[in-house]
C-alpha cells in the first residue's frame, strides 16, 4: 500500500489522541500574545528536553521579527526581518548594518506583514542570487479594482531576486514574479527551491472582506477557489519567475498558468520530503483547524469551502474566518493529512534528517506560535505519525521559521519585536542527567 494511503488512514485515529494532548498543553500554557513588548527570552543558554533528547537553547540576539534564515556555504546566514531588513550573521553575531539593496515592502496598518521568506538558488555558488518573498505596497493612486471603502493601504505577494556581494549589499534587485492578490489582511508568502530548480511559492488569503462579512477592504478567503486569481494558491514557478510550460493549468482558459494546486488559507511552512520528493505544507487554519497537508498538482485542498476549523466568532461556518460547510470534507477536495485542534499556529517547518538529534531524526519539527512551542511530531519507519511533543514551552516563544543548519544543528527565529535566533545544540548524550 503507498504511504499517501497509509497516512490518510492514519489520520482518523491519529485525532483523539491530538485532541486529548493539545487540551492538556492549552491548560498549561500562559497566554503567548503577539510578540509585542519587552523582551522575555533568556540572554544565556537554556538547556530544556528530557529523557531521549536534551538540548542547548543558545540565543542570537538583536532582530525585529526575525520571519526566516538561509544559510549561506560557508556556514554565515541571512536573516529576513518583517520590517524589510536582510540581516546577516557572521561567526554567531549578528552584524548590525542590515543588507543594502531591499525594496520598501508593505507592513499594513498594525506593522505584521513585509519581508516573509528567503533562500538562496541552487547555483549560490555561481550566480550568487538570493530570493525572497514580500508584501508589496500599493503605489500611490493604483488602487486595486476590487479595492473597496478606505482601500488604499494594501499589498500583494511578490517574489524577488538579488546578487549577494558577499558583504553588506545585494545588487541587480527586481521582483521576478508579482501576484495579483491585492490584500489589506493578513497574507503570508513562502518559498521553497524543488530539486528540479523550480520554486514553489504559497500565497494565503484566510478572511473575507466587507462583502463577505469579514474585515478586509481588499482580498476575501473566496478568492482561493478563483482559479483566476494568484491568493490561497500553491504557485510554481521558474527560477526567472514564469510559469513552467508543464504546471497542471498551464494554457487552460480561466486558469492562471502559474498555479500548481489551489484552495489554501495561509501557509507557512514548506519543505520537500527527503525521501518521497513530495511537497509537504503547513498552515494556520481558523479555530481548531490547523493542517498538513501533502501538495499534488492540481489538486482543491478545500478552503474556504471545508475546514476541520470554526470561525473564530464562534459559528461553526462562515462569519469572518469559518468555513462555507457544516461537513469538514468534501467530493474533490483533499483532506488534511494532519490536523490540531486546539490549533499549534504552526510556522516554518522541517522534517530533520541530521545525527545530532538522533531521537528527532525523521520527524517533523515545527514552529508554534500562539503555542509558544517547537512542536515536534514523531514518525515511525514507515512514514506514519505515531505521537506528539511540545517542546520549549518553558520559554514561551513564539517560533516562527524552523531549519535543520548545514552543522546538523536546529534553528529557529522568534516571532518578537525583541526576536532572536536560536540555535539547538544537543546536551550529553541524550540520557535525562
């Protein structure tokens, strides 16, 4: 039997076992705002875990909302900042001139959006271009036509390239693809490299608008059924941003030949699977919605039509944030491999494949933000989840981006004004002294 098969019978066992342990760790948690005020993570190492897998939390400190790293071949990493810096980090220190060349990205009315992703091409080492993805602002009097009420604040997802010097700059800036996905509420944008070289780019649209009984002035949730338009969209996309001639949409009327698969709310992790090559997707549902799912081309994986969430008003469906349907399922489109409820608010994610973690070696690790947590869930040999773990709740982190580090290490970012790296070093050798 496929493993794809395995993993979907899997699924409905698997969500008593979520449910029972995630309300646990909701009682147990304190809050997790927003990530706004003082800073509340320790200066010094943590050493936090227990039984098979301690481990060393070591802060990099000295970023504002540090959203995702990329590490370079001589073991320095870039850091993207929401507020529209490139950071670098140079031996363990953050350097404190930001990196020249970004453009002015959209941050909206609360500051949440701007810089999401970046990565470097497969050919850093000759073409030395690092990618990245951005809200864009509305220029000065191009409001959008679907723009309505007081619209003129708004962004779309782009994705960008520049030549790194190596230093301080990045040179022969421009956007090589910009979506039409025109929002005012929040959307976030990621980017992966295939091993083919091509680049797969998500596009959220979790609310709806005024029309729709939500809060946007531009971009609705309904927009992700819109094989016409870029938002709640899996993208994939040459290296030099065009559409490859074998998307599953390419040349099809209606269709935007950049879309590989369609209905998402808001994505924000992707990996490759190591093994499978299949692209795996994380994402923020509404309340009690949160999913994994593993992306087809082609395929409807159902928002805002079906969710195993609720609108965050309370109505089961529709409101703001809640699905079309009563039903979490539906004929034609994909259901998640995986789903929290309580929700994780997942971030970036991984599925680690180094020896210093030999007790997390293939298993997924991801960010948790509102759950202030690295959350791991723990894979047998034949692919198959078998339990969960929260990790770090101890220091009441939002964590965002998650990669396993060319050394084999784990870092993350936190999602914090006051937001740092932190880098996971294994302790001893696994035992609980």
């Amino acid at each position: 039997m496929k493993r794809s098969s395995l993993l979907r019978r899997s699924a409905a066992s698997f969500v008593m076992l979520t449910l029972i342990f995630f309300m646990a760790v909701s009682r147990a948690q304190q809050g997790g705002g927003r990530g706004d005020g003082p800073d509340t993570l320790p200066d010094t190492p943590q050493i936090l875990g227990s039984g098979q897998q301690r481990f060393r939390v070591v802060p990099i400190k000295g970023f504002f909302r540090p959203s995702a790293i990329a590490f370079l071949p001589n073991g320095d990493f870039l850091v993207a900042e929401r507020n529209g810096n490139l950071r670098i980090v140079r031996n363990g220190r953050v350097d404190p001139q930001p990196i020249s060349g970004m453009p002015a990205v959209f941050r909206g009315a609360n500051g949440r959006f701007g810089l999401w992703d970046v990565a470097l091409h497969p050919r850093f080492a000759e073409n030395r271009l690092v990618y990245f993805t951005y809200m864009k602002p509305n220029p000065a009097g191009n409001v959008p036509p679907q723009a309505k009420g007081n619209a003129g604040a708004a962004g779309t997802s782009v994705l960008a390239r520049g030549r790194f010097d190596g230093d301080h700059a990045l040179t022969d800036v421009k956007d090589v693809f910009v979506s039409d996905a025109w929002s005012d509420g929040f959307s976030v944008t990621r980017l992966i490299f295939a091993p083919d070289g091509k680049i797969f780019m998500s596009i959220g649209m979790p609310l709806r608008d005024e029309a729709h009984g939500g809060p946007n002035h531009v971009g609705t949730a309904e927009q992700s059924q819109n094989p016409g338009s870029h938002a709640g969209k899996m993208l994939r996309l040459n290296d030099d941003g065009t559409a490859p001639s074998d998307n599953p949409f390419f040349g099809k009327p209606g269709y935007r030949p950049e879309i590989y698969a369609i209905g998402f709310r808001d994505p924000l992790g992707l990996i490759i699977h190591p093994d499978s090559g299949e692209l795996w997707e994380v994402e923020h549902g509404p309340q009690g919605g949160d999913e994994l799912n593993i992306v087809r081309a082609g395929r409807n994986y159902g928002w805002p039509v079906v969710s195993y969430g609720s609108s965050y008003a309370g109505p089961r469906t529709m409101a703001a944030s809640g699905p079309e349907r009563e039903e979490p399922c539906a004929p034609g489109m994909e259901p998640p491999i995986l789903f929290w409820s309580p929700v994780i608010a997942p971030g970036g994610m991984i599925l680690y494949t180094g020896d210093k973690f030999p007790a997390w070696k293939g298993d997924l690790l991801i960010g948790g933000m509102a759950s202030t947590q690295l959350h791991r869930v723990d894979m047998n040999q034949r692919g198959l989840p078998v339990r969960r773990e929260a990790l770090m709740l101890e220091l009441k982190q939002r964590i965002r981006d998650v990669k396993q580090g060319p050394d084999g290490l784990v870092y993350l970012t936190t999602d914090h004004e006051a937001g740092a790296v932190l880098r996971l070093e294994p302790v001893g050798d696994g035992s609980a002294n």
